[in-house]
C-alpha cells in the first residue's frame, strides 16, 4: 500500500492512545497460564496480538474477542497434541513463548513470516536444548520437544530482553526452582520490569539477584477476573514528537508511573527543549526551540526511529548511540532510518551502533517517495517527519502499520494530516 502523507502541519489536539501491546502480549499469556478464566480489556488491536492470540489457542487456550472485552479459557495442562504456533511477524510472541511450550512439554513447531526467521533465537535455543528440550533447527522454523527441566539458565543482557521474558513466564511452571544468570549488563530493562509488574499481578513470585532473578518453581497464575491493559507509550512518543516539533499535541490514557521504558520519550523531548505538561492521565508536547542532544538508545530502542526525526528538527547534532540492535529489528533501522531522512534533505552519518543527524531540512522538489522496507516503526516516523518537516511524503508498504498501530492514519487525519492513499 502507497501513502501519500501531505506537508501540512497537525493542528492542535489530542489523542487516546491505544493500548500498549507489551502490555497486552504479557496479559494475554499470564491470562491463558492462569488457574481460572479472566476478561481482559484491550484498546486497540495489531497484527502483532494475533499472533499471540493464535498461538496460544494452538497451545489450547480458548480466547474470544467480545465487545465487552476479551474473555480468556486458560491452556489445560493435559493436552499432549503436537501444535503448530505461527507467529506471524512478532518477535514477543515467539521469543515469550518458545519457553512456555517447553514448560508445558508440548511438542511445537514454531513458524513465522517477514523478517523474523532471520532475528535471532538460537541462544534461547541453546538454553532450552540443555534443560531437557529436543530442539530441531537454530532457527525459524523451529520444532521443540520434551519437558523443560529447572535449573540456572545463562543468557546475555544485551541481545534480548524478549529472551528473559520469556523464561520469566515458563520458569514458575517447572517442578524445581530455577535461576536466571546475565552474563553481560541488561538492555531494555523497563520490557523486563513490565514482565515482573504482570507476574505479581498474577500472583506469580520472583527475587531479583545482582547477576539475574531466581524463579521458585511449583507456583500457580492466579490472576484478577478483569485487567485494563496500559495505554502505549511506544505509539504516544510518535504524537508527542509532532507536538514538540510544531505544534501542541496532547496523548490521553497514559500511566504516568508505567513500567514502559518508552515512558523516558517525555524527559527526552524536554531535553531537546520542548515543553511537556502531564496533566491526570494525559501528556502534551508543546514546541520551543529544539537543539540536538546525546541519546543512550541501549534502553529505549523503539524510540529511536521517531528520535531521529526529533532530531532534524533541532538545531545543531543529535548522535544516538549503543543502537546496535536496531539492525536486528524489523529491518535495519538504522540503516533505512538514515536512507529515508537522506531522501527528504536531512544530512544524516550512520555508525556500527551509531546514528548522527545535524538539524536541518532541505527536500526536494515535489514529492519523497521512501520504502519503509515494512518496519511500522519506519512507516509512522516517515509520517510523522511529513507533517512536521513540511514534506510530501510517499510511504511503500505502509500497510505495516498494521504490526502495532492500525488505526494510526486515522490518528493523523483526526489531528488534521493530509493522508491520501488508505
């Protein structure tokens, strides 16, 4: 799909965000692990939770979409039946659930499409393969087989937080306990801290250690009968952006106090110079004059793509740096980031693990044409660059918004986009 996004600022207003889909993925599964069944309230949907919903039906989870929310029959822990989990394009969905099923020793063949049979999985294999597991393939598609046994589990910090999440969800079901060992510092910390934040809510007990976590087996989800899933602070940082960039733009249905480790776009935008004012359950970004700062990205990588916008916006240099793992991603991020704000004027230099924009944008004449090689995240920065920017932008393969945010153009007509083409 082809979207043309017009070069019309947004007008003033606000915007109810739709519910994080971290939030919901770990809901969804705590919900379907859980002794009795639960309704969960989700607004918004996304490719990305199907999947998981998809996957856990075939691990025999019964789950309806209801105007009235979405009503959860948890897995019933003796089915012995070979199940096959499509995950789509969701690397949550298959990096959560890798460990579940071996936890509930079902035989699985995991399958997925797009970019994810090439993201990495093979150290959480690993893992697996030496705590019971028969596992075929270092990759997508994967077969696993046999019971995951307890023990102490040994896994870097720094490719994944996905991979502990996952355990985190599997390891209270095993019969013995079992320990969580990083070998190198944790990136994405706040992915982890929601995971804690959901088990506790479901009842589910885990000790932090200097080097990890050590799970207790033998526990039990015991969930509340009805959970509101967080508003996402993922998407709300797209909206806050074009705010402090031109304009003032508002995001309702925020947890002030939220675990998301996106929550830092608020005190990155006050860096940058804009002017943030929360408000009960509601963020607005205001315009003031922006300069370019120094960006840690090691925590926050799904802010960058947004955060390189923000930065030809501001006056002088904006370097992100510990990005690496931003290739590793839907698509290079850093490399189509850089190709796509090289396209609308936007001096751009792209490192290892780096990226430097200088403020400043001198596009063409007549409209961009940019490839968000299907990465929803290069789609809505690329949009929200258009509005703010003063760019006429055509979007390839736009329809990947759908991953995360499908009701994102409406979003951007309802605040005064141009968008043709949807």
């Amino acid at each position: 799909m082809r979207v043309k996004i017009g070069k019309n600022p947004l007008n003033k207003g606000q915007v109810r965000v739709i519910s994080s889909k971290s939030d919901a993925h770990r809901s969804l599964i705590a919900a379907a692990l859980a002794e009795d069944e639960s309704v969960l309230f989700v607004d918004g949907w996304s490719d990305d939770l199907e999947a998981t919903i998809r996957c856990l039906e075939a691990l025999g989870a019964e789950i309806y979409k209801e105007p009235s929310g979405i009503e959860v029959v948890p897995i019933r822990r003796n089915l012995d039946k070979a199940a096959v989990l499509d995950c789509g394009e969701s690397g949550s969905t298959l990096r959560f659930l890798l460990p579940v099923a071996a936890a509930l020793g079902r035989h699985t063949t995991f399958i997925g499409q797009g970019r994810l049979p090439e993201r990495p999985v093979s150290i959480l294999l690993e893992e697996l393969a030496k705590h019971g597991c028969s596992v075929t393939g270092d990759g997508l598609p994967v077969e696993i087989d046999g019971q995951l046994e307890s023990g102490v589990f040994t896994l870097p910090g720094n490719v994944s937080s996905q991979f502990i999440t996952g355990l985190l969800f599997a390891l209270p079901l095993l019969e013995g306990d079992s320990e969580i060992v990083l070998t190198t510092e944790v990136e994405s910390k706040g992915y982890i801290d929601m995971t804690l934040k959901t088990l506790k809510i479901f009842g589910v007990t885990v000790e932090e250690t200097e080097t990890g976590w050590k799970v207790p087996g033998g526990q039990s989800f015991v969930g509340p009968r009805m959970r509101f899933t967080e508003g996402d602070w993922s998407n709300a940082a797209f909206w806050l952006t074009a705010g402090a960039i031109k304009g003032s733009v508002g995001c309702q249905g925020l947890d002030m106090e939220s675990a998301q480790g996106d929550r830092a776009i608020v005190s990155l935008l006050e860096e940058f110079g804009a002017e943030t004012k929360a408000v009960l359950n509601q963020i607005t970004a205001t315009n003031k004059e922006m300069k370019g700062i120094r960006i840690d990205a090691s925590q926050i990588p799904d802010l960058v793509p947004v955060l390189c916008v923000a930065g030809a916006a501001a006056e002088g240099k904006t370097e992100i740096y510990n990005a690496g793992r931003l290739r590793l991603k839907e698509s290079d991020r850093l490399a189509v980031m850089a190709e796509c704000l090289k396209k609308i004027g936007v001096e751009v230099e792209e490192g290892e693990d780096t990226i430097v924009i200088t403020g400043g944008c001198n596009p063409p004449e007549g409209e961009v044409v940019i490839d968000s090689h299907g990465d929803h995240r290069i789609v809505m920065a690329m949009a929200i660059a258009a509005v703010s920017l003063g760019v006429d932008i055509v979007i390839e393969n736009a329809e990947a918004v759908n991953k995360s945010y499908p009701s994102f153009f409406i979003e951007l007509k309802k605040l005064g986009g141009v968008v043709d083409g949807i």
